[in-house]
C-alpha cells in the first residue's frame, strides 16, 4: 500500500493480528467486506466490541462466558461428581463436540511455564484445589496437553490434590483413530507403547 | 456450541463471514482476542465500523478511498497519457508492488457477466470511455484476468474505445517467471504460444 496512514492500509493491517492471517489474507478480508459485505462487516464490528467488553471468565470454571457462570456451569443436568481440567475454551468445545463427558470443567487459561511467569496461581490452582476439596466430586480427568508443560501442569495439579477417595486420571495419549502406524511420530508411538492395556479375555 | 445465541457464538459466526475463515479459524480468532489480545479486538472492531462507513470509491478511478480522489489519482507526479484497466483493487496493489507502473488506474469493480446481471453501466465503463475521450491518454492498458470474463470484458472495452491515436494493449499472459514447461497449465501454455513475439537479433 502506498499510504500506510489510510483507513484501508490501517484496516488491514488490524486484520493481521489475528491468528493465521498474514498480508495477503487481510487484504482480501478487507476487499472482500467492502466491495461484498459491508453490513456483515458492521455487523462483525458490533460484535467484537461487545464480546471485547462483555465476555469474562465463568466464576466458577473460569471458562468465558458473558454471564456470571457459564452455560455447562449452569446447567443442573450434568454430573457434578467428575470434573475435567483444561488448558484452553477450545479444548471445552473439543471435548464437548466429542460428546464423550458429562461433567464439569475447570479450564486453566494456560499451562505452568516458569519461564514466561506463569505460575499456579495465574492458572487458578489454588481455587481449583479448593472447589475439589469443598464439592462431592469423585474423579479429576486431567485434559492438559501431552507437551512438556502440560505433563508438568498434570503432574503439578495432581500433587496438590489431597482428598481422600478420588480417582485422579489423565485422558488417554496414543495412536490417532484411522491412523496408519508407520506416520505416527515417535513421541506419540513411545507414548501409545508407554500407556498400553491388556486386552481383556 | 451449546448455546448458539451466546456472544461468543455468535461472534465465531460473525467471523466466518470473511473469505476462507472456517469453524476452527473463526474460533482461533475469536479465543484468541479474548484470551490474549482485547486491545486488538476493540481495535478491529473501531476500524471495522469506520472503514464500512467511510470508505467509498474514487471519483475518478473507481478504486476504494476514505477521500474523494484516491492517492493514486492525486498524485501530481504519475504519468496521466497511461491508463491501466484492471476489475479490482487488489489488482492494483500487485500492480503497484511490481513497480513497473506509473500511470493511472481505472478499477471496474468486476467484470463483465451478462448471467450474474453484471452490466457495462455498473462495471463504469460508460464513465471509462468519457474519460479517455476528454483526456490527453495516450496508451490503453487493459489487465483484465485471463478468464472468459475477463477476456470478453477486455474485448468490450476495447470495441468502445473509438478515439484514433491511442495504443490498446493487453499485459502479457503466459508460463510464470521460474514456472517449469512441465508444471504449466494447458491453457497457459496454450496462451504463451499464442502470444509468442519473435526474438530480436
């Protein structure tokens, strides 16, 4: 762009802060609403204000909701006695679109990385400690991601938890459904070999 | 999603309205300006509302601008005895980063499309021909796409085109710079030969 200062080189240039956007994909974003799409371009504006203001964390799962408690929080039907942890909001919606658990969620926000500062309490380890301790819940399914910092994250939360008469798991790391054995990368074959189960007769 | 009326759904809806954004990006995107980068998001979103409202096109070149004239028509410096004919904005910006231009533009906003209702009227050229009849032009350059479209906007434009003493050219269309004989199209190749120019010795 010639001018770097105009309406249109700045909206492109906001565009690129999204993940996965890069110069060519803004600029077809920004052509696309204006010559296409000018009131779903509105209409997106409006949005993201009012989730930029109005969308927090759920005051008891720390997942985002616009409400105090998120929708899964709120709602009675589910089981209140298993409770997965997380890293992130996707993982929620993963596991959600799986429609393989029922319960609760708690979600981190993030991993344990002494490193880049983040520590237990930015995840809210302590409050989730607490919650397990004051509620009936009778399995922790550790969801953290099979990273170096979410084993360590895993590893951390288990540790702290104290309670008696919990059963504390981790999700299932292996071989991918329909995947071919010889593209499997090591990692994850050392892993499907590491959490092997016998057959049952 | 659970909840379809959410915010947060709706905002990952509202962002699958943009080219090439599916259910996954459109979540990327969405978690991560409320995770990481609100700023940005309100950012966005103000740029977004401003942009929709004030950009219009040019009143000379047709081309997208928050002003009356863009940048390009402005400048007192480029060459007005050229006019490069191109069907969008984005054609202008390539055109503009390969430097080998310095004329003016003249942007159709489409291309002629007798199915989709697409007309000379709404593609300017009416405005088009006035233009290069009131003003010293003095060399044509149509850069429509090589589709048929395209070929038979080109076709139109130059069969209005009735002033004497102006050259109407056609850029080039052939085998890309680095491309292999063997990776080309078809239709490049058969393009390429078409427009072969004898080499001089």
């Amino acid at each position: 762009m010639k001018n770097e200062n105009s309406l249109l080189a700045q909206l492109i240039k906001a565009f690129k802060i999204l993940p996965g956007v890069g110069e060519k994909s803004a600029q077809r974003m920004a052509f696309y609403l204006l010559e296409n799409n000018r009131e779903g371009g509105t209409k997106l504006s409006k949005l993201l204000t009012n989730a930029m203001e109005n969308i927090r964390n759920c005051a008891s799962c720390r997942n985002l909701t616009e409400d105090i408690y998120c929708d899964i929080c709120s709602d009675t039907k589910r089981d209140n006695s298993t409770l997965c942890i997380v890293e992130s909001p996707t993982d929620v919606i993963a596991i959600e679109n799986s429609g393989s658990f029922k319960g609760k969620y708690y979600v981190l926000m993030g991993r344990l990385s002494p490193i880049d500062g983040v520590n237990p309490a930015d995840l809210g380890i302590p409050k989730l400690i607490e919650d397990i301790n004051a509620n009936d819940i009778k399995e922790v399914i550790i969801a953290t991601s099979p990273t170096i910092e979410g084993d360590a994250t895993s590893f951390y939360i288990k540790d702290q938890i104290t309670k008696e008469n919990i059963i504390i798991s981790r999700i299932a790391y292996g071989v991918p459904m329909g995947g071919e054995l010889e593209y499997v990368d090591n990692t994850t074959l050392s892993r499907a070999i590491q959490g092997r189960r016998e057959i049952e007769k």
